[in-house]
C-alpha cells in the first residue's frame, strides 16, 4: 500500500526520531509513505492562537484613538459598532497581551490599555440621564400608541457586553412606558432578524420579519420600535407586501414624538407620520403630524 | 561640497556602494553609475516616479521614501519601485450624480479595509491614506477629497495594501466629483466668460495691439496695482483642512525590535 | 556640521538680524522700479546679458539668433537617426500624433477628440510617464482675469510688459481671452481651486501682475491641473506610449510633417509612427544646465523638440532670453535649485540680504527679481554664504503667517513645509534661502495663435512654443499658456488632419540639416536630441551643488 505522508514541521525539526520510527514499522506492515512534493506549515501557529486579531484592527483602533484624543468615554447609536467596540474592549482588557503583539506586529498606533469605555446611547438614557428625567420631559404622551419592541441580536448578547437580560430584556418596554406607549410583547422580540445571512440566505430575513411583524400585529401593536440599524433596514424594506407595512421606528423617534419635537427634525417624513396616523388614530400624534415645525 | 563628505555604505539591488552622507537616494544611485530611465521623474517630490523600498540595518520592517526626497543612510537596502499598475474601468465624470455609495460603487473593494493602517504607515507624503478610505466608505467625499489632496500617485499605499485597494483613484475621483459638483460654480467667472464670448474685450485689445510702442510703455507704466489686503474672503475649503506631514518615523520600532 | 535646527552658527547669526528688523518691516514693503531701472538692473546683472555666453545660430530659418552656449550645442548636434532609415514598416498610423505627455499634449489630445478625432487615432508618446513634466511640477498658481476689479486688457498689458513689449501681440491676445474659458473648463473637468464658500475663487498677486488674478491649488497647481488632465485623457480612452521619446520628425513627399520615428528607451527599438497632423509638446530645456545653473525642471527637459522642429524647417523665437525663477532653493544642499513658489512672495514674505534689509520690491517681474538677487549676492556682497559654497538671500517666509494668520503656511504652501521639513527647517519659524535657478524657456518655436508653424502639419503648444510671453514670463502664464494652446494646437490639428492624408514617409529633412551643418563647419561628435542628462558619478555631486567638484 502507498499513501501520500504529510509530515508537519514539528516532525521535521524536533521528533525526527518519531518519523523514523513510524516508516520503520509502516515498512515492515508494508505501508509506503510517499511524502508530499510541496507542502506548508499546518498553520497551528494561527489557529491556537483562538482569536482573529485581524479583526481585532479596526475596533482597537478607534478605542486608540479616543484614549489618544484625551477622551475615556464614547457613545454610539449603532448597535452593530457598539458590540464590535465593546467585544475588543474585553479583550483589551481581559488578554491585553493579545493587543500587544498586534501592537508590536503592526507598525504602532494601536497602544491600548483597555482604559476606554464604550456607552451605547441606550446606557445613556437609562443609566446617566434616568427614566424617570425622560418621563419629566414628556410634552405629548404617545398615549393611545402600541408599540412592540424589537431588541434584535447585537444590543443583548453576549452576555456581559449586552445591555439587558438576553432572554427577558425590559429596557425598551421601560422607556415606551415611560414616553405613555403602550408596551405589547412577543417570542420573537430578542431573535436575530438574519442580517448576517441577507447574501447566503435572502430568504431567511424575509421569513424572519415577516413573523415577527405577524406577531406584533397579532398582539395588537401599531408600530415596532428598535435600535439596530440593520434590523430598521430589514423592517422597513421587508415586510410582507399584502397590507400596509407595520411603521417601524427608532426608539429616539418614538422620545422625539413623545418630546412634542417636530417629525422632520425627526427624520419622520409625512408618509411615514402618516401611516403612523393611521395605525394609531391618536388625536396627539395627529396634531403633530400636522404641526408643523411647532413643539410643544 | 567644500569639506569633504563622509562616505556611507547602501546596498542597491544586492550590490553595495560607497557613496557620500547628504545626498539624496536618487543621487545616490547616480553618483553609483547608474543613468535612470524607470523611477526617476520631476527630481522635486512632486510627480511620484521614484517610491523606493528598502529597510535599515537591525529592522525587519519594509521602509518607503521618494528617492528625491529622502537622504542615503548607512546601511540602508534598497530598490526602487518603477510603476504599481492601478488600472481602472473608465468613467464618465459629467454623468455621475454624487451619492454618498458613488465611490464604493466605482470603488467596491474599499468595503474590505481592514483598518490596518499600513497604507498610512507607507505613505511619503505623510498623507492619511486610511482614514481617507474610510471616507470614502462612509461616503464623505469632501473629507476624502481634502485629506487625499497632496496626493502625488506614487502608488506605494496601494503597492502594500492588503485589501488592494486603488487608493489614488480613490481620492482622484473623489476630488474631481468635489471639484466638480460640490463646490459652487464660480459666478465672477461665469459672468467674464459671457462678457468674451460677446466681444466685450475685443475693440480695446485691438487698440492696444495697434498702440505704439512708446504709448503701450506709458500705459503699463500708469497701471494702479492691487494689494494683497484688498481682497478679504474666507479661507477656501482646502484651506480648512491642514495638510498633514511627513511620515512618523518609526525609529522607536528600530529600538524596540 | 553642527546645525542648529537645520541652520549652521554662521547662518543663525544673520537670521537673528532678519528677526530684529522683522516687526518694522511688517506693512513696509521696498518700493518697486521704474521701467528705466529695471532695465539697468537686467543689462548688469541678468545672466541672459552676460558677453561671452552666447554665440549665434550658424545656419537655417533662424540664423543670427543668438544662443547659450548649451543652447546652441543641441542645434549644432548629430541626428540620432541616419536619413536612410527604413520607413517602410509603419508601427502606427493615426490621425494626430502628440510628441510630450505633460500639461500641452494631453490638453490637445483631449480637444483634439472633442473636436471629433477618434481618440483610438489619437496617440500621445512621452519621455517617461504620462503626466512626468513641469507642469506637474507647478506650484504657485494660474492666472485668469474672472474678478469684477480686472480684465483681460489688464492682464493683456502685464504679460506685454514683462515680457519688455517682446512678446506677439496676437499670442497674448489669445493668451488673456482664453483664461476665464479654461478655468471654466476645469471647473467643469473638477479641477480642485481654492474656493471660498460661495465657490469664489482665492486669487493672489504674482510678480508682474497689477491685479490678484492668481488661482491656485494650494501649492500643487500644477499637479491637480496634470492628474485631472491626465484622467480625463484616459477616461476618453486616448492612446498613450510611454518611454517612447520621439528622436525625428518625419516628413512626406509634399513637405509636410507626417509622424515622428519614437525611440523606446528599454527596448531601444524605433517605433515608427505616421499621422497626419502632429503637434510638437516637449516642454522646455532646464535639464541643459545654460551656464550650469541649477534647474528646477524635470528630468526630461532637455529642449529636444526645439531641435526636431528646427530640422523640419521650423522659425526659433526669443530663444536668447532664459528664465531664471527668483528663488530656487539655495540650502540645504540637497534641496538647491528646487522650486520654491513665487506664491510664498505672493502671501507676503520679503526677501532680504544678509543685515536682514530688503532691497528689493517682492514681487518685481522674475528676471528683475533674480538680477537683483544676482546683484546683492555678487556686486554689493550682501549675499548669505552656505557652507557649500554657494550663496543666496533671504526669504522672510514667517511673515505669511504673520499677515494671513498662524497655519496659513501649512494650509496654502503644504509643499512647501513637507520639502523643508523634511530637511529639518521649520519655514514658519525661520526664513529659508534663495538663489535664482533654470526655470523655463521663455522662447521657443515659432508658431501662430492656433499653435501652426510655418511647417505645415506640425504644430507647436506648451513651453516648446515661443513668442507668448516675449523675453520674460510672469507667474502663472506656463500653466496658462499649455491650457490655451493646446486647446488650440489640439483643435486646429484636428481639423488639419481631417483634410490632409500623410504621404510617403521620408527623412529627407535630416539630410538636408546634415548639409547644412557641414556647410556651416560644424563637426562634432555630439548627438541631440539629448533625451536624458547624465548625472553619473561625480556630475551627482556637482549638479547639487553648483559647484565643480
């Protein structure tokens, strides 16, 4: 019997006598060898390393520069940024070693202690400014307004970076109470909306939005309200195309409204403060559909 | 030079020569023998014909320099890059409408920047070469335009770039669109331009076409002249912007490795 | 050498004197000369008035015409091509055959297409890349008429007397009525100028100018103009031949120019190219080193179309007057003779002698300027010696700062900052010195307003082309002058090539200038066009320094 013999460079430089060995016993079972023309390191270097520092660049650099800006502090909208950022924070802070040696490996510029912290803006409100300030501020209650909120992947998980509970979150339904919405829940408000596989599988995100807004308007809600860009992308362009689409709005939209601040100040154009008219036919948003640039 | 110099040893493509301290690479290289067709041009720093790459005496790092532009070092290893193909699909510019995906459009492999910086580190301009493709990713085209302008197309970023990234096109394109559709036409121009196409100017150049020399004298002599400080205008866009300098030099790498 | 912030003891001490008289002379400029002046200052000092360092033409259409040495050595110079060349496989046929790809070529190869040519029988062959010329090496600006407060009869008198009323009336005309059109043009094209908010243009004074008409690109003027250019020509899908200088013109039976032979400098092989128009674009002739100065030119100015148009019976015009740009950079050594942009003079920096006086008006018309520097440094001795022997006068360059406002150095003179800082001068703390260097032509091949010579189907445009600006260019007309006539020489070509088809191709032209040559006694050894200058071995040194080593 022959057989092709990929050797590995730990054979070749520190246990040749296992090489010999094994040809010697392979020769006497009648087994051939035949040791690859070309061949490479297996690459184990790379992969016991556990961790894709490649990736690793560009989230460290940011958190680089805000220390090297004077800054400790930075907070972000998005939720996809806020997880990246945070995720290389940890590891900042927990293997520093590992930015280091990228450090080292790159030419500088990525010199981070981990000293940085990254505050999404939902930690912002909650955490520094307060509901109850939130609710002190509120001109125009969205009172007869049922929301559904939708918290998606990135803003929960993993645990320890997430912001909430990752399976019974209640961040958002505090802060729609607190602006007076009306707060209906469902199964699928912490499942992923499948942005990762909107190439591989176009399908699956289609079939995930569609049963989430089935679940919201089962449960009676007149608008979902997120924080993810990418699931906003997703809802909004999504949706099943029989019936009117389920608005979909911004959790700092919703404040907005509830803040008596003008749509379009909000990014809320007529058709979108319209079909929110229509889904809810709430006298207070009504008026502010059709007031102007006045708040409050 | 009237004291004389002393000598230093480089290594062009694997020969060594000793050459005088002070000179610039390029007239190093010359003063080696060589006459130069490929990576040598404008001699100024201005037209990107001479990128070299070498490395230095106890680094394992990749260097790149101008070779008109930079002293020869002692030790130093180098070769010059004549040309980095950067081919790209031609363009329309007056049919373009600039959208904030207008670059990543014509330029999609800006999408895979990894952020590792290496073409800012290779850079000798000095210019911001990451961050003018993040611009660009993100759509801002005036920050790519400002930060890419004095760009001479030397092509080394792109030469190093893991991603492949055509950085100069990027940042050309990025300008022309700027230049083009999003600084407002200049209304004084237009407005001359009017004024010639009518023959505002024609019966009065004629007259002193035909003037006598003595008369054209007297009338150049009788100019009234502008000052500098009759014109106060905001400084333009350009000029918001600093250009950035030179490349750190990344001598504590020297130290450290 | 010990240097002090990139400045040894013996400088410092006099850079501490222009600091002591810096406050007075803050809004205190040196009064500028009457024409009289000017004119004496130039016949003692200018090096274009020196005896002994020209000798004229000794034969063709513009015999008499009195030449540098340097000069007149490329005229007086072997064909590199023997008349009885092979002709008779043609590499490439086309319609317009452009000979130099800097600013002129590609201007007229795209005005050639736009007024219909195919751009697949439009071929442009340089030297060595595209876009490799002094127009990319200009910095501080172009100048146009487009402001309420000028006109282009003011900009048609200040190039007619910097130019000492040499200059062809007809060529300035067309000079100073086509700049509004061309800075449209690049607008249009997305040319970056400096731009107010409102999308007014910055324009500043140059020297010769009555009036701030000077656009500019921070201090890569020429640059941005070359890359957008450049763009633009291969969007428009132009052909271009690389390292391929042109070596001969070629002529036809009926005496017209119809092609070129293009020599490839790595395969050394000739590549032969009928068209039926050509426009000649080779730039100008720094690299000739007249009288050994320094040079702030590109490697491949060395003034070889001058030579091609002269054997294909071409009139020379003012090719006696040189330019030497006022401040060519004097230290450090690495750095002599490099451009430094009249726009520093421009934002308000004076020169000064080495007591840290001014002794000149800043922004005299460039050879005025440089003869009074020649003057301070040679005759009254006030020049500031370097420890490479050569000497120069001060450029105040703090005071742009000083009057524009802190940063105004590194926003509006970016090239300029890099260039010293990477020599280890901070120009906004220290002043820098100069000394006039080998800057441009002036002169050139005869042709008319729409770039034709007297030969028909070859046609000149750029700093190849003569006439324009007389014995002295201002600022801001070469970036200027290769946008006007090359838009013109590429239009006019274009349709001389719709209606004449090349003949056979001959040389008949060079062995005619052969007889000559021998009629006029010359024998040499020498070749031209010279293609490239050679800086091998010790002439590396010696170009650097000015001096013989």
């Amino acid at each position: 019997m022959q057989l092709a013999y990929y050797p590995g460079c730990t054979i070749k430089v520190s246990a040749r006598e296992h090489e010999r060995a094994a040809l010697a016993i392979l020769r006497e079972l009648g087994i051939a060898l035949r040791e690859m023309p070309e061949w490479n390191c297996c690459g184990v270097v790379h992969t016991l390393t556990g961790e894709n520092l490649i990736r690793q660049m560009a989230p460290l650099r940011v958190l680089a520069r805000l220390r090297q800006q004077g800054e400790r502090e930075a907070v972000t909208l998005c939720d996809m940024c806020f997880n990246t950022l945070a995720r290389a924070n940890h590891l900042a802070r927990t293997q520093p070693d590992q930015v280091s040696a990228l450090n080292a490996t790159s030419g500088g510029g990525l010199d981070y202690d981990g000293a940085g912290e990254v505050l999404h803006l939902l930690h912002l409100l909650r955490d520094r400014v307060g509901l109850a300030a939130i609710r002190k501020r509120v001109r125009r209650p969205l009172r007869d307004l049922v929301v559904y909120p939708y918290y998606g992947c990135k803003l929960l998980r993993p645990t320890g970076i997430g912001l909430d509970d990752p399976e019974m979150p209640t961040l958002l339904r505090d802060l729609m109470e607190s602006l007076g919405a009306t707060v209906v829940e469902g199964s699928l408000q912490t499942q992923c909306c499948g942005a990762y596989l909107a190439v591989d599988r176009a399908g699956l995100v289609t079939e995930r939005v569609g049963a989430t807004v089935e679940q919201a308007r089962d449960a009676g809600a007149g608008a979902i309200v997120l924080s993810c860009p990418l699931c906003h992308f997703n809802f909004a362009t999504l949706q099943p195309h029989a019936g009117a689409p389920l608005p979909v709005l911004y959790y700092t939209q919703a404040i907005g409204l509830a803040f008596g601040l003008d749509p379009a100040e909000l990014g809320l154009d007529d058709r979108q403060m319209e079909a929110l008219g229509r889904a809810v036919p709430s006298q207070a948003l009504h008026d502010l559909a059709h007031a102007r640039g006045g708040s409050a | 030079m009237s004291e004389p110099a002393t000598l230093v040893t480089m290594e062009l493509m694997g020969k060594e020569y000793r050459v005088p301290s002070g000179l610039t690479i390029l007239a190093a290289i010359e003063y080696a023998g060589y006459k130069l067709v490929r990576g040598v041009g404008c001699r100024g720093g201005f037209c990107g014909a001479c990128p070299t790459l070498y490395r230095r005496e106890g680094s394992h790092r990749i260097f790149t320099a101008l070779a008109c532009q930079t002293l020869v070092e002692d030790g130093m290893c180098l070769v010059q890059m004549p040309f980095v193909p950067v081919p790209t699909k031609p363009y329309d510019l007056h049919g373009i409408t600039p959208q904030p995906t207008t670059l990543l459009r014509f330029f999609p492999e800006i999408a895979g920047c990894v952020a590792c910086n290496t073409c800012t580190r290779a850079c000798p301009q000095g210019l911001p070469v990451m961050d003018y493709i993040q611009a660009a990713l993100r759509g801002d085209i005036e920050r790519v335009a400002m930060l890419s302008f004095d760009c001479i197309a030397c092509g080394i970023c792109s030469s190093r770039c893991p991603a492949d990234i055509k950085h100069y096109a990027v940042g050309l394109l990025a300008r022309r669109i700027y230049g083009k559709y999003l600084v407002p036409p200049s209304e004084d121009l237009a407005v001359r331009v009017s004024a010639i196409e009518a023959g505002r100017y024609d019966a009065e150049l004629r007259k002193l076409m035909e003037l006598p020399l003595a008369d054209l004298r007297a009338r150049y002599e009788q100019r009234n002249f502008e000052t500098v400080a009759e014109q106060h205008r905001d400084h333009s866009a350009t000029q918001r912007y600093n250009s950035p300098m030179d490349p750190v030099d990344y001598q504590d790498e020297l130290e450290g490795v | 050498m010990e240097l002090i912030d990139g400045y040894p003891a013996s400088m410092r001490e006099s850079i501490a004197l222009v600091e002591r008289t810096r406050p007075a002379r803050l809004g205190r400029t040196f009064p500028a000369m009457s024409l009289e002046e000017r004119k004496a200052l130039l016949l003692g000092h200018h090096p274009d008035y020196q005896a002994g360092a020209k000798r004229p033409l000794r034969f063709g259409p513009s015999k008499g015409l009195l030449l540098n040495h340097e000069l007149a050595d490329l005229f007086e110079a072997r064909p590199l091509v023997r008349p009885n060349l092979d002709l008779s496989t043609i590499d490439a046929d086309v319609d317009l055959l452009v000979i130099g790809g800097g600013g002129a070529g590609t201007v007229a190869a795209i005005w050639a297409v736009q007024s219909g040519l195919d751009p697949a029988r439009v071929l442009i062959a340089t030297k060595l890349r595209h876009g490799d010329s002094n127009s990319t090496m200009a910095q501080g600006g172009i100048q146009a008429a487009d402001r309420p407060e000028d006109s282009p009869v003011q900009h048609f008198l200040d190039v007619m007397g910097g130019g000492h009323f040499t200059n062809r009336p007809d060529l300035v005309r067309a000079l100073v009525s086509d700049a509004p059109l061309i800075i449209q043009w690049h607008e249009r094209l997305g040319v970056m100028y400096d731009k107010d908010s409102q999308g007014r243009f910055v324009e500043n004074p140059g020297g010769g100018t009555s009036r701030n008409r000077m656009h500019s690109a921070r201090d890569y003027t020429g640059l941005e103009i070359m890359r957008v250019l450049r763009d633009e020509a291969r969007n428009l899908g132009i052909r271009v031949i690389e390292f391929s200088p042109a070596i001969e013109l070629l002529g036809d039976e009926s005496g017209r120019v119809a092609g070129a032979v293009l020599l490839n400098l790595e395969t050394r092989r000739y590549y032969i190219v009928r068209a039926a128009a050509t426009v000649l674009t080779t730039g100008g002739l720094g690299r000739v080193h007249i009288q050994r100065f320094p040079t702030t030119n590109h490697y491949g100015a060395t003034g070889d179309g001058l030579v091609l148009a002269y054997r294909a019976g071409a009139e020379l015009v003012d090719l006696d007057a040189v330019q030497y740009h006022p401040t060519g950079a004097a230290f450090p050594a690495q750095m002599a003779g490099l451009l430094i942009t009249e726009k520093v003079r421009g934002l308000g920096a004076q020169p000064l002698n080495r007591l840290g006086e001014q002794f000149v008006f800043p922004l005299e018309p460039r050879d005025v300027e440089a003869a009074a520097f020649i003057r301070e440094c040679g005759e009254r001795g006030l020049g500031i010696p370097t420890p490479h022997g050569i000497c120069g006068v001060w450029l105040d360059a703090p005071m742009v700062d000083l009057i524009h406002g802190p940063g105004t150095i590194r926003a509006a003179l970016p090239a300029m900052y890099r260039m010293y800082t990477r020599f280890g001068i901070d120009m906004t703390r220290d002043p820098i010195l100069v000394f006039p260097t080998l800057h441009y032509q002036n002169g050139g091949v005869a042709a008319d307003e729409h770039g034709a010579t007297r030969v028909p189907g070859l046609f000149v445009a750029g700093e190849v082309m003569g006439g324009i600006h007389g014995k002295n260019r201002l600022m801001g007309n070469s970036l200027l002058d290769f946008n006007v006539f090359g838009r013109r020489a590429g239009i006019a070509a274009a349709h001389y090539a719709r209606a004449h088809r090349p003949g056979r191709l001959s040389l008949a032209h060079v062995a005619e200038y052969e007889r000559m040559l021998r009629e006029a006694g010359v024998e040499t050894t020498r070749t031209a066009p010279r293609i490239l200058p050679d800086y091998r071995g010790k002439e590396a040194l010696e170009r650097y320094l000015d001096v013989p080593v």
